[in-house]
C-alpha cells in the first residue's frame, strides 16, 4: 500500500477486525487524537484504500447449499450467456477469470434437487461448453 505508514497499516488492521469502532477508541489503541485519527481515516477514504464499512454475516440459513458453477464458453464474451445468468435469483457473483475457464458462478440455493435444476438450465444455455459444479462444504475465511 504506496503512500501509508506504519500507523495507517495499524488502522486499517484494527479497522479490518472492528469495522464499527468508535473514532476515539480508534484513536486511543493507535495514540492519537480523535481529530488526527478521522483524518488518517477520511485520507485513506479518498484515497480508495479504505472502500467502505460492511458487516459480515453468516450464514442465516442452515439449509442453504452454496456452490461455484465452473464454466468453460465455446467464445467470449458472452453477453447472452451473462444476461441469463444475471435472471437466476440463486445467483450471487459471476466471476470472468483467465486459464482455463471463463467464469466462476457462485450460487446459493435451497437444496441439492435446486442445485441440479440450476445447473441442468446452465448447461443447456447457447454458448456453454461445459460445466463443472464444486458445492461449498464450509467457509473458513471470508473478506468482504
């Protein structure tokens, strides 16, 4: 990170564990005033390292099944099959990536017999050569 020193990279981890600390228990654990502290953080606001607050949630529903859906196009891009994609509400994130595939589809559906009809539906899309399904069996870290 280009342009931070060392007590901006000890925000940005405090800020990584405890998104929703108070500015003066920020300021407090870095040694530095409230005022200097927000202004460390608007700084790396503007700058774009900091890209916003999230909360991250777990999984609410235990009878979720979540999966990537790997997939190899016969030619790219390909709008059609992207377009489509973007219809099926159990679709999270669609991922273009270089190699071997094209895509990477995470999904989240009810059920291994919704899973199968999803999968069966992009399968059989224009433009799909193949596909290759891998089902989330835990997440041991996730970012956001």
């Amino acid at each position: 990170m280009q342009g931070t020193d060392t007590i901006d990279r000890t925000i940005l981890s405090i800020l990584t564990k405890e998104a929703r600390i108070p500015m003066k228990s920020l300021a407090g654990r870095i040694g530095l005033s409230r005022s200097a502290t927000t202004e460390r953080v608007a700084r790396l606001e503007k700058a774009g390292i900091i890209r916003g607050y999230r909360a991250d949630i777990g999984q609410l529903d235990d009878g979720q099944i979540q999966a990537f859906l790997l997939m190899t196009l016969k030619r790219t891009p390909s709008i059609g099959v992207l377009d489509r994609l973007a219809g099926f509400s159990a679709v999270r994130k669609v991922s273009s990536v270089s190699g071997q595939l094209d895509l990477v589809v995470e999904v989240e559906v009810g059920s291994i017999n919704a899973l199968n009809e999803l999968r069966d539906e992009v399968a059989t899309m224009d433009n799909v050569e193949d596909l290759t399904t891998s089902i989330v069996l835990r997440r041991d870290i996730e970012r956001i």
